[in-house]
C-alpha cells in the first residue's frame, strides 16, 4: 500500500469514527464505499465497530457491521474489550441482540477475564441477560477468581436475574476461588430475597468455605437480620467455628452490628464460646463499639474475660483481656465504659497502662490511673530495671512523666544503683544486681541530653536523696546543674517530707475522696505540678 493511500486511508477512518459520534447515517453511507477505512483502529485499538457498538443508534451499528465484513466480531480493543462486551457495558439491548444475530460469540471474555454474561448481570440488566443466554451463553463460564455470573447475581442482589441464571441450569453450589457459594455472597452483600430463591433451590445453608467460614458467619458480617433470620430459619447452625477459632456472634460484635448480635447471643451456646477461646465481648472490644459491649455486659458476658492460650499467641505482646485491644486502639469511649463496668487493668504480660504511655493518650492513661492500675508496675521482656517500666516511655514527655509522678510513680527507684562507696546505705540490694539501674539506662548516647531535665522532675518527687558517681559524672555538664546541685544540696522542707509520707500510706483514690481541705488535698495530689491539667485539658 502506497503512502498516498495510507494517509488517505487514516484520513477516511477519521471520518468514519466522527460519523458515528455524530449519528451522521448520509456520511456512514458515502464512506462505505471505502471499506479499508473500516478496518483501521484509532489511537487506543478501536475500531469503529466497537464505537458503534457502544452508541444508542442502532441504525449506525447496522450500517457499521454491513461495512466491518472483513472483521470476525471478536477483535478486542487495547483495554481487551470486544464489541459485545461494549454493548452490555452501555446496557443497549438491542445492540446485543444484532451482535449476536451476526455471530458475535457469547463465550468470549474481555481484557479481565469477563464474559458477556457477567458483564450483564454485572450490569443488572435482565434483558440483556436473557439475550445472551438464549444465544447459549453458559451460566458456569468461569472467569476471573473463579467468579460465577451465580456469584455476580448473589452480590448485586438481583432476584429476577437470579431466576434466569437458576432456569439456566445455574449450580447453587458453584464456589469461587475462596471456596464460597452463591448463598455466601448474598449472605454477605445482605440480599435476604437471594437467599431466600437459592434456598428454595437447595442451597446448604451450613457451607462452610476453606477458612471455616460459614454462610451465617458472612450474613453477621453484613449485619441483615432478615438474613439472619432467614438462614436460622432453614437450619443454620450458630455454633459452627471457623478456623480462625470465630463464631457468628463474634463477627456481628467486632462489625457493631447491633440487631444481630441481640438475635446471635440467646442461641450461642457458651459451650461453642468456651471452645473458640475468645468472647465476643473482646471482638466488641477491638472493633470499638461501645453500643455492642454495653449489649454484651448487660447480658452477663464478663468484662474480664480472658483469651486463651491458642489465641493470646497470635498477637506479639501476648494480650489477653477486652481492655487492652481498646487501649492499644486509642479508644477513649470503649476504655472508659470497660472501666466503669470493673474491667481490671493489669490482668495482661504488657500491662494497659504501658500501652497507653508508650502511645502518648493522655486521657487512657487518666482513665486508667482513675481506676489503680499499677503505675509501678514492670515489663521485663525487653529491659529488666530496678526502676519500674513506664518511665522508659516517656522520657521526653514532661506532661505524661508528672501525669505519672503525680498518681505515685516510685520515683525514689530511679536513684537506686551500685555505684557508691556506701551500698547498704543506697537501699540496692544483691536481687538487683542483674537489674538495669536508672543512671546506666539513660547513660546510653540517644538518650544522654534528657538526662538533666528528667532527674531535675524526679526529685520534685523524692526527699532527700544522694546521686551516684556515674549520675554526677553525666549532670555536670548539664544547664540544670546548678538547680540539681542546690536541691540535694539542701535540706527538704517537712511539708514536702510529710506529703511523701502520707502519699505512700494513702492512695490517690482515697486522697481525692477524702474530707481534707481543698488547698491541703491539691498539695497532698501534687497539683502544682500538674502539666496535664494546666495545658492539655485547657488546649482542649
């Protein structure tokens, strides 16, 4: 072919492709006696087949067929589309129905592994659908992750093309690459008329896919209690756990689905609750609803419930009770109500309340500290130290450091070590030995430039104390020397001894509830000192 004839052939093409834009029948007509302009694609693939294809103008599809003779109906644009798949895309019934009269197959999919059939049940097109299946497409052609156009009708919730596919010879129990049926999926997009139409067909309302999941623990996830209902009805087993060691009931708690769970609680046995290891309160606990933990509670499920080995040992820190997932998800809402209802904060390896320190939540941490979980208390997985854990945490965060300081952090602890000429004196012992001592810890190089302003807040909280040589080694290069030097330097004042005194005989609680005078009580509490108060609360 000359280039001459090349150029005139795009330019024709050209012309081609705005007729049929246009719907201009009389140019169609006049470029049909240039057929190799038909056979030309544009700059993404298309020919203009697939451009009338996908026009609601019949007439300009007829005319573009009668001039597209040399082409085989299943030419694919760039994207993989075909001409009948652009036609059931754009929903044109009639368009299908002209392809498919000159032999477009209804079998061939597009770029995605999509046949015409799915396409149009995609689509919720019953006509289109029952175009293609009377020119003999296959309701089990299997596309791509081993979807079905069953699986396509059960998710868009179509009855009447569900009908057509099941009339069709369509299976009820055809399974997609994650081993689910037909009824999983309506189970799961909540179409309660589905179900009811594969039901009737015969159905298993009791499959379970690979996983162990079952179609009522999908219907939980949705949260329909029609559907719910519907597959009670018919024999669904509510006490049937998926590999995952999950009921239905767990899965309506951690998706907050409300009604569900009101339907799934009397008809789970705590038998089937014992053997998964876990309660639905946890779930309720981790998807961070507080409406399903107060249903839970109030039907006597216990607030400190404890997972079981096999489940703790899936997650790295080893958590147990309800309270920690709100924690470690920074749930203020959830925390608290768990609290109010007597979740007991110390019950896991990684207590809550380091959690919360280590994640900076002020206000969790307050909740905690409101309801005694042990400020003192010690994670010796990673750093075994004479002083307790939480101080690690926050070394840079004057406002968390006094927050627990205040509510009885021992900060007496922190200046216990080995280096000194005088250890019976020190209060260290020979258990400690082993320990990692405050002034070794903080002596690390990242870690060094804290180590003036932390000990300079310790000793607001301590009475008279002696720092080590290793201490003073590190403070006398610091800008808070000389305030550190007078304070220790100095004899404490007895109001400060005695409030030391009384805070280690009396808790925060009991001060806070106590008959004291106001100004006595606010001493007592460390008020002054009270950075949360004074800037975070008034921020907020």
């Amino acid at each position: 072919m000359s280039e001459g004839t090349v150029h005139r052939t795009r330019a024709e093409t050209m012309k081609v492709f705005n007729a049929i834009e246009e719907g201009d029948l009389l140019a169609l007509n006049e470029l049909c006696d240039f057929p190799a302009a038909f056979s030309q694609v544009d700059e993404n693939g298309c020919y203009p087949l697939h451009r009338a294809a996908g026009r609601p103008l019949l007439s300009v599809l007829e005319l573009v067929l009668y001039a597209s003779f040399s082409l085989t109906l299943e030419e694919k644009t760039a994207e993989g589309e075909t001409f009948l798949t652009l036609a059931v895309k754009a929903n044109l019934v009639e368009n299908v129905k002209m392809l498919l009269e000159h032999g477009a197959s209804p079998h061939t999919t597009n770029g995605r592994n999509q046949s015409p059939l799915l396409l149009a049940v995609q689509a919720g097109s019953p006509q289109v659908v029952s175009c293609l299946l009377a020119a003999g497409a296959k309701v089990e052609q299997v596309c791509l992750k081993k979807w079905t156009a069953m699986h396509e009708a059960s998710r868009g919730g179509c009855v009447h093309i569900m009908e057509l596919l099941l009339q069709k010879g369509g299976r009820v129990s055809e399974t997609d690459q994650h081993g689910v049926t037909p009824l999983g999926i309506a189970a799961e997009y909540s179409h309660p008329d589905v179900l009811e139409l594969l039901i009737k067909h015969g159905a298993d309302v009791n499959a379970q896919a690979p996983n162990g999941d079952s179609v009522l623990y999908d219907a939980a996830g949705s949260g329909n209690p029609d559907c719910i209902d519907l597959l009670l009805q018919h024999g669904a087993n509510p006490n049937v756990q998926n590999l995952s060691f999950q009921l239905p009931i767990h899965r309506a708690a951690y998706e907050g689905h409300l009604l569900a769970l009101r339907i799934l609680i009397p008809i789970t046995t705590r038998r089937a609750l014992r053997l998964t290891g876990q309660s639905p309160v946890h779930s309720a606990a981790d998807g961070g609803h507080a409406h399903c933990l107060e249903l839970l509670l109030q039907k006597g499920f216990d607030v400190n419930a404890i997972l079981a080995p096999h489940i703790s040992e899936n997650y790295g820190d080893l958590r147990r009770s309800p309270l920690y997932f709100t924690v470690s998800n920074g749930d203020v809402t959830c925390t608290d109500l768990l609290l109010r209802s007597g979740a007991k904060p110390d019950l896991d390896p990684l207590r809550c309340l380091l959690v919360a320190v280590r994640s900076g939540r002020y206000e969790i941490v307050k909740l905690l500290l409101a309801a005694e979980a042990d400020v003192n208390c010690y994670f010796t997985a990673v750093n075994d130290t004479v002083f307790p854990t939480a101080l690690q945490y926050c070394l840079k965060d004057e406002v968390m450091m006094r927050l627990l300081l205040n509510h009885g952090y021992d900060a007496e602890k922190c200046f216990l070590c080995d280096h000194r000429d005088e250890l019976d004196e020190s209060g260290y012992s020979q258990q400690q030995e082993d320990k990692v001592t405050f002034c070794e810890f903080i002596s690390v190089s990242w870690l060094l430039n804290l180590v003036g302003r932390v000990v300079s807040i310790l000793l607001d909280y301590v009475g008279q104390v002696s720092l080590c040589s290793k201490l003073m080694t590190m403070l006398e290069t610091r800008r808070e020397w000389p305030h550190i030097h007078r304070t220790i330097g100095s004899p404490r004042s007895l109001c400060h001894l005695c409030r030391l005194v009384i805070r280690k005989h009396r808790s925060c609680r009991d001060l806070t509830s106590s008959p004291l005078p106001t100004r006595l009580k606010d001493y007592l509490l460390f008020k002054e000192n009270d950075l949360y108060s004074r800037i975070i609360c008034r921020d907020d």
